[in-house]
C-alpha cells in the first residue's frame, strides 16, 4: 500500500500522476491519498480517476 499526502506528489503533471497511479495498480499496489482523501481500491475513486484521464 503507498500513501500519498496529496494528488500532486505522484506526479509533475495530472498526466504523469495518471501513469504513476496506474502503473501501481497494474503491481497490485494500494494507493490511498490523503488530501483529497481517495483510496484507490473504492469503485468511487476509480471513478473520478477515470474521469481525469478522459
């Protein structure tokens, strides 16, 4: 599982964040941001994600 205190401390663009968070997905990694707060194992959160990517 990885933490992460904020959205944009994954990634220098949304771009970048997308990829870092998908390729930690694809490893069966957990990521749970605190702020805002999202887990990314939550069918709601995928959702908003999803959304960012489109």
């Amino acid at each position: 599982m990885t933490y992460a205190t904020r959205l944009d401390r994954l990634g220098h663009t949304a771009l970048d964040t997308l990829k870092v968070i998908n390729e930690l997905v694809k490893r069966d990694v957990a990521v749970v941001l605190l702020h805002p707060e999202i887990d990314i194992l939550t069918k709601k959160s995928r959702l908003i994600l999803g959304h960012c990517r489109t």
